[in-house]
C-alpha cells in the first residue's frame, strides 16, 4: 500500500455541483478490507544484534615427544571421551630410556649403600683415632653426593616414565575430533606437530557486540539479575531458520570496547549437548534491556510510510457492517514474535487494515469487513454464506455509504462556501482600504 489522498476537496465541490441537480443513479458500494485488531501484550525494549559462537574448549593435539606415528585410533568427526587413546608413538626408544634410567638408579642405590656402610664402619675408629678427622668427613660428604646422584637418577627415571607414557597420546577433553593432520607412519617432532584438534561441543561461548553507549545499562542490568547473569536469546541468523533457538547466560564483558566499530563485546555460555550450534557460526542474539510494559502490536505489514510521518489505515464502525477508514498516524516502534510491530497512536482492539484497495478508497473511505479468502464479514461479526444475505448486505451497504458520500460531499460544500465567502470579504476590505484618501 502506498501513500493516496482519499477525497481531495476541490474534487468533491466539482463533484457536488455537477450531481446537486441530479439524482444519484448508481450506487458504489463500501471497498472490501481485511482487518486484524492491535494486541496488546506485556513486552520488554530490547536489544538486537549479531554474535559468533566458539567452542568451549579447543585443543590441539600436539605431542610431547618425537618419534613415529605407529597407530591412529579415531575417526575423522568422531566424539571422543578424556582419556581415550588416540594416537600412538614408537614406544621402543623410550622403553630403553626407562631402562637405562632403572639401571643408572639401582648402580646409585648400590654405590650409596656401600658408601654408608664405610661411613658406619669408620665411626668408632675415627673415635679412637684409628682414623683421623679429615679422612672420616670424606667418608660422610662422599655418602651425601651418593644421596645427590640417586635423586639425578631417581628424576632421569621418572622423566623417562613421563616419556613412554606421552607415547600414547590421549584426549585431554570430551569433544568432537577434527580431520587428520598427519597419518600413520609419519614422524612428528614434539612440541610443533599438530596431529588433529577436537572442539568440545555440548557447551558454547557466545561472543556479541552491543552498541557502546548501552554498555553501562547492560552491566547494571548484569549485577541485579539473579546470579549475576541475564539471559540472552540466541538464535540462527537466517529468517526461515529463527525457531532453532535457546537461551545463553552472560556475565563476561570484554575488558576493552572496539573503538573502530564503537562497540562492547559480552560473552555468554549456551548449553549445547544436542549440538543445534556449532563453534564458529554466526547467529543473532536478542537482548532484554528492561521492564516489561503494556505494549500494542499490529501486524508490520499494517503501517504504512507517509511523506512525514508513519500512518495505518484506521476502520471505525459507522452502521450495519459498514467502517468509515482513515490515516492515524502512529509512532513505529521495535518488531516482536517475527512479524508484529510496536506501534503508538492507536488502542488495543483497534482495526487496523491488513490489507485493502486503495485504488477503490479514491470513491470514498469506506469499507465492509472481509476474509482472505474474501467472503463477507457482516454486521453481527460473523461471514455471510447466502447469496441472498450477501445481496441484502451489499444493497444495504451501498446505501450507507452513498449516505456517507453525500454527508461529506455537502460538508466540502459547505466548507468551500465559507471559504469563499471569507475570500469575498477580504477582498472587498481591502478594495475599500485602497480607495480611503491617505491621511496627510
């Protein structure tokens, strides 16, 4: 629908003076119209804005010691649990490091033992100065360096250990497994080769931005809701796609705004563990930034875009089934549930139309309720099913509303005359004023 001029007035007195002496022949009867009543509901102002999901937690699997990849145990996407084993290294070199390392502490044991045994043994010599004072201190400090080599040993040993036990990599996390980087048979270097990753799934982050100057009121917001976290609805950013949602809880705001965009960045946790989201998607998040009020809704499809303002076709009750429609203006505000729109200007159980000919409306503002399939709607609220209640209704109908046109016609009339009539006065006051002698 598009912005029209439904009775333009000069039209009318053209039209009242070239019928004032005729009798009316046809009848034109009302524009059928659907309407649809303004709602009313209790609705919070809200924000609306993008976000990104992101894992909540991302591993790399990158091993701790070098060697040749001998078996891979998972599947490309699979879901894993902590602790599975999912890639395994030669084990060979370092069974023979912890060998060795056993090797070297049980040599250190011995050589500690014999040397407390000597130490023992030169206690009572060194008393009777059998042994002299110098010689006995070599003894103890040789049994404490013992000590220091069977501790070196005892650490090589458990180093070894740690070894062997990395050559069998395992999940550090619950997750989903990514692709494989490297295959069986290959040689990895500890520290830098990146086997595969895995995402876990069954919880998100949900990271989005709000304009920077609603900051303050969001983080007022945070610190009185329950638990120091507010709800945020998340959802698919595609339209046909808007019911897979859920809700997120958000009480981290990043420590710093994003001066380019003039934007706060807030992260949420969502719960995912049928995993309708996935790391790294777009979505749209909808924030609640305060009170719940009575809030009127129509259908967006109703308000209409005027010269200077934004209008909906108002239908008042008039007689018999018949509606007088006008332009209110009205105030647009947010759109709620998809497709309804807050709007100030008019009441709940209003009719507003949903949709009408405006081409017709030029024959006059008036119109009879309708169904979309077109059937008509009469006086009581109900549709008319007869042909014979649909032809009383419709002759009736036209007889109000060639009522209606000749009332109005007769107040352009009326209103043009008076018009005139002011126009003729004015003239002649200011003819009369022209023609008094100016004073000297």
């Amino acid at each position: 629908m598009k912005y029209i001029k439904i009775v333009a007035a000069l039209s009318i007195v053209l039209a009242f003076g070239a019928c004032q002496k005729q009798e009316i022949k046809r009848s034109i009867p009302p524009t059928p119209a659907l309407l649809v009543k303004a709602e009313s509901k209790k609705l919070a102002p809200y924000i609306p804005t993008l976000g990104t999901t992101a894992s909540f937690q991302s591993v790399q699997i990158v091993p701790q010691v070098s060697g040749q990849i001998i078996k891979i145990n998972f599947k490309q996407g699979e879901f894993v649990k902590e602790g599975d084993i999912i890639a395994e290294i030669d084990p060979r070199p370092y069974k023979a490091q912890v060998m060795q390392a056993e090797g070297a502490l049980a040599q250190s044991k011995a050589q500690l033992r014999i040397d407390e045994l000597e130490v023992e043994r030169n206690k009572k010599l060194v008393k009777d100065n059998y042994v002299d004072k110098q010689t006995f201190d070599s003894y103890v400090a040789r049994v404490e360096v013992d000590k220091g080599i069977v501790e070196a040993n005892q650490a090589a040993l458990d180093l070894a250990k740690i070894n062997l036990e990395w050559c069998s990599i395992k999940a550090p996390c619950d997750g989903k497994m990514g692709f494989y980087n490297i295959n069986s048979g290959n040689v990895v270097a500890a520290g830098s080769s990146v086997i595969t990753t895995i995402e876990y799934v069954n919880k998100l982050y949900v990271d989005f931005v709000i304009p920077s100057q609603k900051l303050y009121d969001i983080q007022q917001y945070i610190k009185k809701a329950e638990g120091g976290k507010i709800k945020v609805l998340v959802s698919y950013i595609e339209d046909s796609q808007k019911s897979r949602k859920r809700e997120a809880l958000v009480d981290t705001v990043l420590n710093k705004m994003r001066y380019a965009s003039g934007t706060a960045v807030l992260r949420g946790v969502m719960e995912n563990s049928d995993h309708l989201f996935w790391p790294d998607q777009p979505v749209s998040v909808t924030i609640h930034d305060g009170v719940e009020s009575e809030t009127v809704l129509v259908p967006d499809i109703c308000v209409q875009m005027g010269p200077s303002k934004n209008y909906v076709y108002l239908a008042r009750p008039y007689k018999d089934g018949v509606f007088i429609m006008e332009q209110v203006p009205v105030e647009k505000g947010q759109l709620f549930d998809g497709n309804m729109r807050a709007v100030k200007g008019i009441k709940p159980g209003d009719l507003v139309a949903l949709q009408v000919n405006q081409l017709r409306l030029q024959a006059g503002p008036f119109v009879y309720m309708a169904t979309a399939d077109g059937a008509i709607i009469g006086a009581d609220g109900k549709p008319i099913t007869t042909p014979e209640k649909m032809k009383e209704f419709m002759l009736n109908a036209a007889n109000v509303a060639d009522s209606l046109r000749v009332e109005m016609m007769q107040k352009a009339a009326a209103k043009a005359a008076q018009a005139g009539k002011l126009s003729s006065e004015v003239a002649a006051a200011t003819k009369a004023a022209q023609a008094q002698p100016a004073k000297q």
